[in-house]
C-alpha cells in the first residue's frame, strides 16, 4: 500500500525505512527544490549499531501524485499550512495520520477536510537523525493511533499491522493525546527557560517546586474537564518521565538553543486556551508561556 510522508525530519525517517521494510513503496514529500536536489533516493536505518538501506521516492508538494494515504510528521505549526499544499492530490476518503507534539492541528484537520479520514497518534520512540536521511533509532517505544474525527473505532490505517514498530489502535485517542500534552507543559518549557537536562527538574529546589505549581494547574484543569489522566496525578507521571530521561534535552530547548521556532504555542498555549473557555486561571503555565513571548523564542 502507497504512503507518502510529509515531514523527513527523524520521525518520519523512521516510518519511511519501516514502511519500506514491510514491504510498502513510499515517497518522501520534500519541501523545496534544494532539499530533493540533495536526496538520492537512498534512506538509512541505524539500529543496536546496525545499518539498513532501502530506496523510495523523494518528491515536491505539488508533484507528488494521487495520495490515498498521508503520514504528517512536521512541527505542529506546519501541519495546516504543509497539508493545504498537497490538498490538490488528496483523493477522497485518503487516510491522513498526524504524527506530531501538542495539540490544536488534531482539532482543525477533521473539519477543513471532512472527506477524509483522519488519524491522530502519539509516540514515545526514540529517533534521531546523524545526517539527512540517515535515522538512528535510538529508543523502542509505543506509538497510540486512533480516529480522531470517528472516536471509539480501535483501529489502525490500512498496512500498519505489518511494521516493526510497536502500534496500538487507540479507541480514546483524545485521551492520550492530553496525557502527551501534560507531560510536555511540566517538562519542555521549564528546561528550555532553564537551560536543563530534563533530570535537574528533579535535582533543583526551585525548579522542581516549579514543575510542582504547574502540575497542580494542570491537574485543576483536568478535573473541569473530567480528564483523570494518571492513577497517581500528573506530577507523579511527570517526575517518572524526567527521571526516565534524565539525561536528555527536550525538543523545546534544542529548537531554543538553535533558533528555531518552538512549539509552545501548541503544548502550553493550548493548555492555556482551554483553561481560558472554562474561565479557569493557570497564573504559573501564563507566566511561563509569557516568558517564551516576551524573550521572542517562539516567534
């Protein structure tokens, strides 16, 4: 079955090489000439110190063909604008999949394109690339899909059940999306503002009564919402993540420390957004968010 793949970044690497392996031609879709000029139709998969070549397609928005299935895996702040590219080569019914940190592009897909079909996931592999098109699988996790514009359908887009990659149909996608979501608000913007490994939220004082005072926002807006995301709350959950990684560097400081735009707008500024429809305050996540504002690293 034909994917295209909008996104080469390390995530979408990694899906490309799995598809491939499992037997699926793919095409890269790239996002300017130069980027395809530099591709030669090769993608590499490191893994346990292993190497694996395969051969797809690499390919612009606006020549990529007839697209009956699309895996999104951009920064959250491209995902419209990057599908309204390739909106001309959607087929009706095409099996759209959004593969990407925080929220708010989950919401707006389904209603721009009702003829399609529409997934969302959320993954806790580990990838990362050593050069273009050469992906390091660094770290076996899950990956949860479900139907976001058909909830309560456990199932998976056709030809996943094949690939290496361990996938759940997620009947409660929405669910999971927000335990994604409240996971990122207590770590990735505190270690971008700080400048930290994600295990100093744990080791410093002050950072880690921090990292309290927002999981208790978090937890009030959950329970306006009626979200029990955690059996014993989301610091908890939280403090378990930022010791499981204690030595990493979230996506949202290495974006800081380079330049790059971050995804705040979607992580603590969708938190933010939904508090603000229950007229509920959130004053440290505000604080926060405010901070990225005001120091323009989102912008």
């Amino acid at each position: 079955m034909y994917w295209h793949i909008l996104g080469a970044g390390a995530i979408g690497c990694l899906w490309a090489a799995q598809l491939c392996q499992a037997g699926h031609p793919v095409s890269l879709i790239l996002r300017n000439p130069s980027r395809l000029d530099s591709f030669d139709g090769q993608l590499t998969l490191e893994h346990d110190g292993q190497c694996r070549s395969f051969q797809l397609a690499g390919c612009l928005a606006d020549s990529c063909g007839p697209i009956d299935r699309l895996l999104l895996t951009t920064k959250a702040y491209d995902v419209v604008e990057a599908l309204h590219g390739v909106a001309h080569q959607l087929r009706p019914g095409a099996q759209i999949v959004l593969l990407h940190n925080g929220m708010g592009p989950q919401q707006q897909v389904p209603e721009l394109y009702p003829a399609q079909q529409v997934w969302s996931a959320t993954s806790t592999d580990g990838a990362w690339l050593r050069e273009p098109f050469h992906v390091v699988w660094a770290g076996r996790g899950e990956t949860r899909i479900g139907r976001f514009d058909a909830p309560g359908e456990a199932q998976l887009p056709d030809g996943l059940d094949g690939l290496e990659l361990q996938l759940l149909a997620d009947p409660a996608i929405e669910l999971s999306l927000w335990r994604k979501l409240a996971i990122n608000c207590a770590i990735n913007p505190l270690t971008a503002l700080h400048g930290c490994r994600n295990g100093e939220l744990l080791s410093t004082p002050q950072i880690h009564r921090q990292m309290q005072q927002v999981c208790a926002e978090i937890e009030q807006l959950c329970q306006q919402r009626q979200l029990k995301l955690f059996p014993d709350g989301v610091l908890a959950a939280a403090e378990q993540v930022a010791r499981g990684t204690a030595a990493n560097y979230s996506s949202m400081l290495q974006d800081r420390r380079n330049g790059r735009r971050t995804e705040i707008d979607y992580i603590t500024g969708y938190l933010l957004d939904s508090a603000r429809q229950l007229g509920l305050a959130l004053p440290e996540n505000e604080r926060l968010f405010k901070q990225f504002n005001s120091k323009k690293t989102n912008r």
